[in-house]
C-alpha cells in the first residue's frame, strides 16, 4: 500500500515519461498522506481505446488512481489528487494537435484487501 495504477492513452508512447512520473509520485505520496516509499507500488497501463466527449476531437488521457488504506482525511486525499495530476504534466511532452486531459483520484482500500 498505497497502491497506484496510471492509466494512459496510447497516443502518449513517446509523449509521456511513466517510470519518471511514478518516480517523482513516490515522495509525494510518501510526504502528503505519511505513507512508505516502499510500499508504495505503481503501474502503468496503456490503453489504446479513450473516447473524450463525442469522440470527434483529437484527444488523451492520463488517470492516476492511488488507492490507500482507510484512514486518512478527505483533505489530505484532495491534496494527493490536486498534487498527482499537477505532477502528471511535468512529464508529459506536447503532442500537435493533441488535448490532454489530466485526472487524478485518490480512494480508500475496501476491507477485502490483503496482501502477502
């Protein structure tokens, strides 16, 4: 824990530097919510299907998810989320042409969650 999934258009390949972004959300996780660098541990996932709106614009997503054990307040998860996303476009190159849509969303762990 925490656990954190980034979700990315394919159209980002060359544009999007996923190891250096995990990297860097590493502290950020750690300082903002008082988690462990160790244990946090991150995935990228490519997806080349993302329709935006219509679907009619030239567009990509970037969507972080850090899921966390419960107990820490909305106000620090909020924090998580603004600094994840903010962080997200100092490692994204432009793409001509290209609209990147940047979220972020920070949840708690259910009680099903173990790990071994």
């Amino acid at each position: 824990m925490p656990q954190i999934t980034v979700d990315y258009s394919a159209t980002l390949d060359d544009a999007f530097d996923r190891k250096g972004y995990v990297r860097a959300l590493h502290p950020v996780v750690v300082d903002t919510v008082a988690a462990r660098t160790e244990g946090c541990k991150s995935r990228t996932r490519r997806a080349d299907d993302f329709t935006v709106g219509d679907g009619t614009a030239d567009s990509a997503v970037v969507h972080v998810e850090i899921a966390l054990l419960p107990g820490r307040a909305d106000e620090a998860k909020a924090r998580l989320a603004e600094a994840a996303a903010a962080l997200a476009r100092d490692f994204l190159k432009p793409v001509d042409g290209l609209a990147v849509h940047v979220s972020a969303e920070v949840r708690d762990l259910d009680a099903s969650y173990r790990k071994a």
